[in-house]
C-alpha cells in the first residue's frame, strides 16, 4: 500500500522526504498542498496535523511529519538491507548522524532562512547573516574533511537534509564553494549518486519562480491595501533604514574586494556578493517563505 505524503516540491524540507523515499524506491501517494491557498489549515489536514506543517507522511495509522522525522521512521521501517548504514544502530555512529541533522535544521538551515528573509521580502539581507551562512558551510566543510559523506564513509539520513539545504544555498544565493573544497566535492557526488536530485530540484526552482511571484503579488496587494488607508498616528518611517542599508552595502564590496584571509583560522571569507530573491532561478527554501 503506497504512503501517502501531504508535500509541495517547492518546500525544501519536503524535498527531503522526496528524495529519501526516491533512494527507497518507495511508492508515494502525493497530494500536493498549496499554502498560498492555504490549503494546509484545511479541516482534514488538520485532524492529521495540527501543526499545519508539510511534509506529512502518512503510513497507515502513522502519521509523521518533521522531515528529520520522517526520514529516520523511513529509515527504520524500510531501510531494512541498508538500515544499518542510513541511520545506524550503533550508538556512536547514531549520535554523530543525529549531530549531522540537528545541526542542519538548527545552524545551516536555519541561517540560510535568516539571511533571506529579507531578500524574500524585497529587502537585502544583512551583512551579518551572511557572514553566519558562511560559517555554518564551514563546519560542513570540517565534516567533510576526512570522510565522503556527512556523517562517515556511508550515505546516512543526514546527507539527504544537508544536500536540499545546500541545493537551495547554490539556488538561491548562488554560493560560491569552491571557498570550501569538501563542500564541493560532496556537492557534486549528491549530484551524481542522489537518486532524482537534479530533476527534483530542477522542478522545483521552475515552481518556485512562479510561486516567488504569486508571493510578491499577494504582498503587493496587501501593502496597497495597508497604504490606502489613512497612517495611525505615531507611525512614521524610521529615517535610518536606508542610511543603514547603504552602510551595509559598503560592507558587502569590501567583503568582494578583500583578499582572501584565514577566518577562524581555517576558512576564507571571500564569497561572491549575494544576489537579490529576484534573479534566483533556482531553488528556494519555502521554510524561509513562512
Ligand atoms: N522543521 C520542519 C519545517 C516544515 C516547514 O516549515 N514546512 C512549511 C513549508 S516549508 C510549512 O508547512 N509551512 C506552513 C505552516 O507553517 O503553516 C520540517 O523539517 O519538516
């Protein structure tokens, strides 16, 4: 009996769902949420979920979401021949894959989110930020350092979560690795030996550009609305925005310019400037959407 999974291929942590159950060769029912629609809050959904979050793995009774999750109960209960490896049952082994996860969800990703944010929402993102992705790749790269996957010489759970992260890095920021050997290295194997990762992503940067501009259209609508209407009192621009963006700026061209210097005395800090959401044509991070 297929699984069914409550997914959009634009959302990168359901992306991660998708590729895992594509290295499983599992049979996937997909239904496909659209939350500008917001077809997540509706009842039915609810009952299932009442987080509202996708992805969402149905599996008989069971029901799971959290990508990290979804992967490990994929894993355990499919995993079989290969179980041992993808999300080992040593201890040790185990903890450094769960190491590898946490830190995905709760370092990489969750800088990457932070930087574009803003850029999402027309603005630029900060300089700070950035700085925070670039260390968050970094230590990947010192993961990377000895060992052909994330946690070890095996492909675990981890890779599949760090690989989406990374993908929409590459997309959305177009982030140079070549700064971080390892990265790039390991970059280019999930490319080769992820079963469906290119045409996955490759589907989901061309649904993501028209979800980008359904998004800014809707944001649009709703500014003109707030705009047209008479300002509360008190309310005021903060005159000091553009002075601090401009600032910013600066800071950005003399990030580019810099010769490359030992940082934290391991990694380089010269990174291409980030581009702005528009130009992006690849893909994107959705959690960085809500
Ligand atoms: N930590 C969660 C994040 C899931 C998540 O943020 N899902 C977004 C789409 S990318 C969502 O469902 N947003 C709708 C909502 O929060 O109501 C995971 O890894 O599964």
């Amino acid at each position: 009996m297929p699984l069914d999974l409550y997914y959009n291929i634009i959302s990168p942590p359901c992306r991660v769902v998708l590729l895992f159950a594509k290295w499983l060769k599992l049979d996937l029912n997909l239904i496909e949420l659209d939350v500008l629609k917001r077809e997540h809050y509706k009842p039915e959904f609810l009952k299932l979920n009442p987080q509202h979050y996708i992805p969402t793995l149905v599996d008989g009774d069971v029901v799971v979401w959290e990508s990290s999750a979804i992967l490990i109960y994929l894993a355990e209960k499919y995993g079989a021949t290969q179980n041992d490896t993808l999300y080992p049952k040593d201890i040790a082994q185990r903890a450094k894959v769960n190491q590898r996860l946490f830190y995905d969800i709760s370092t990489l990703l969750r800088s990457v989110t932070a930087y574009y944010h803003p850029i999402l929402m027309g603005g630029e993102g900060k300089l700070e930020d950035f700085k925070k992705v670039q260390d968050a790749v970094a230590v990947l790269n010192r993961f990377l350092h000895e060992s052909r996957w994330t946690a070890g010489e095996h492909i675990t759970v981890a890779d599949f979560a760090i690989a989406v992260t990374v993908a929409a890095l590459d997309g959305l920021l177009h982030f140079d690795f070549s700064l971080y050997p390892n990265v790039h290295r390991w970059y280019e194997q999930c490319k080769r030996e992820l079963v469906g990762y290119t045409d996955i992503t490759k589907e989901a940067a061309q649904k993501t550009q028209s979800f980008l501009e359904r998004f800014r259209a809707m944001r649009e609508a709703e500014q003109h609305q707030l705009c047209s209407q008479p300002q509360q009192q008190g309310q005021r621009q903060q005159p000091e925005a553009g002075e601090q963006q401009g600032q910013e700026k600066q800071q950005y061209i003399e990030l580019q310019t810099q010769k490359p210097r030992e940082r934290n005395g391991a990694e380089t800090i010269k990174q291409q400037r980030p581009v702005r959401g528009e130009g992006a044509d690849d893909s994107t991070k959705m959690a960085t959407e809500d």
